[in-house]
C-alpha cells in the first residue's frame, strides 16, 4: 500500500499528537464522508490506499481492519473501526473543541436526535437510491455491460420521492437538521456529487429548488469543497 498524507490544518487541544488513519481512498463515497468530517474540525490525517485491483480489500491484514473487506477503516492509535457514519460520529465527538459548527449537535439532546434521524432518513432512502443509480450508470458500463435502464428509473423515481420531502422540509430551515448545517447534511455530498455528473442528476435537482440552494450551501463550504475535489473521477 502507498501511504498518502492527509492535507489538514494543526489545531490546538487535539487529543492524540499522531494522525489518525484512513484506509482506502478518497474517490470512494463511504471514505469521502469520514474525510469530510476530518477536514471540517482540522483534524491530522493521512490516507493508506487499499489496491482492489489487487484484491488488498481481502487480504487479512485489511480483513482485521474491516471485517466485510470493504472501506473505509479508521484507526486512532490502538482504536480500529469501520463503518463511515460511525467513524465520523467518533471524529465529531473527539475533536468537539475545534468542530466549530458542531455537527452532532451535542450538548443539546432534542437538536443531536433531529440530526440522528436525518443522518437515518439519508443511510435509509437516500443512500440506497443513489447507489443503485451509481453502480449501473458507472460500475457496469466500467465492466463493460450494459446499464440496467429499468432499474435506473425506479431509483431515480424514489429519489424524487425523497427529495420531495427535503424540498418541503427546507421551506422553512436551511439545513435538514434546522437552520446551520449538520452531519446529516454533509453526509449527503459523496454520492451527491456524483450523481450531479450523471446524465440522471440535474434534471432531477432542478425540479427542487430548495434542494438545489441547499447542495450550493453545501459547496460553499471549504471543507465539502476540498474533499469534492479530491473525489476526482471517483469509485463509488
């Protein structure tokens, strides 16, 4: 594996002086999230690319990283995990004093579960739409087959159903989770930023103009705006 260091800004009050690890890469959607939330409270990081190609995902060094040898995996010292919204619930909670919008909501236990359930809503109806999308417009043509149309369309039909939802919960807030943004927002971006590349994708989000202000208050953001560069031409 190549290391590759994670560009981040050093902050004060952090509680472990070594960067933490990310293993796989930033064109994957799940590493991308976990990404996200270290670049948004200036956390130290360096990346440890996973080789598919050579099937590294399954070798059993990354195998006692992530049980189902997939990516991401995260390590902080002697603590190992996996599973992109659990590590970025970790990363929120340990650098609480530099996460300046605090994303969780902690401190307040009503405003941290709207958070939790719009971080559901997104793992639950979101996620699953987009990546079924995802796969047959550019995993299968990749293997060289031909795109599922029939399944591209009922995706694309229950994303406008869950968008739907979004554009009548921003009528009046700015974020999902109330009126500054929250992990359950970001936690949106990876796939988002690639179905919008997607023949599929546009025309979808101008039909909600709400949902599309709320993507452009998204990419205003440095953080969101650095990692989606580094997604690149992504893997899904």
């Amino acid at each position: 594996m190549n290391d590759q260091p994670g560009r981040a800004q050093k902050q004060s009050g952090l509680i472990s002086m070594s960067p933490v690890k990310v293993f796989g890469s930033a064109p994957f959607t799940n590493v991308a999230r976990v990404l996200l939330c270290l670049e948004e409270v200036g956390a130290e990081y360096e990346i440890v690319d996973v080789d598919f190609h050579a099937r590294e995902h399954k070798s059993p060094d990354h195998l006692a990283r992530n049980p189902f040898g997939q990516v991401p995996a995260f390590q902080d010292g002697d603590l190992m995990l996996f599973e992109s919204r659990a590590i970025c619930r970790y990363i929120l909670r340990k650098h609480r004093s530099t996460d300046g919008a605090n994303l969780l909501r902690e401190g307040n236990l009503a405003e941290s579960a709207v958070v939790d359930a719009w971080l559901d809503v997104e793992a639950l109806q979101y996620d699953p739409a987009m990546h079924a999308v995802f796969v047959q417009h550019r995993v299968v043509t990749a293997l060289g087959g031909e795109p599922d149309e029939r399944v591209i369309a009922e995706s694309v039909a229950r994303l406008r159903e869950t968008l739907d939802v979004y554009e009548a919960r921003l009528t009046t807030r700015g974020y999902l989770a109330g009126d500054e943004v929250s992990l359950a927002d970001l936690s949106h971006v990876p796939y988002t930023r690639y179905l919008l590349e997607m023949p599929y994708g546009p025309p979808v989000f101008g039909e909600f103009p709400r949902v599309t202000a709320w993507w452009e208050r998204l990419l205003a953001r440095p953080a969101v705006r650095k990692v989606v560069s580094m997604m690149g031409g992504g893997s899904g």
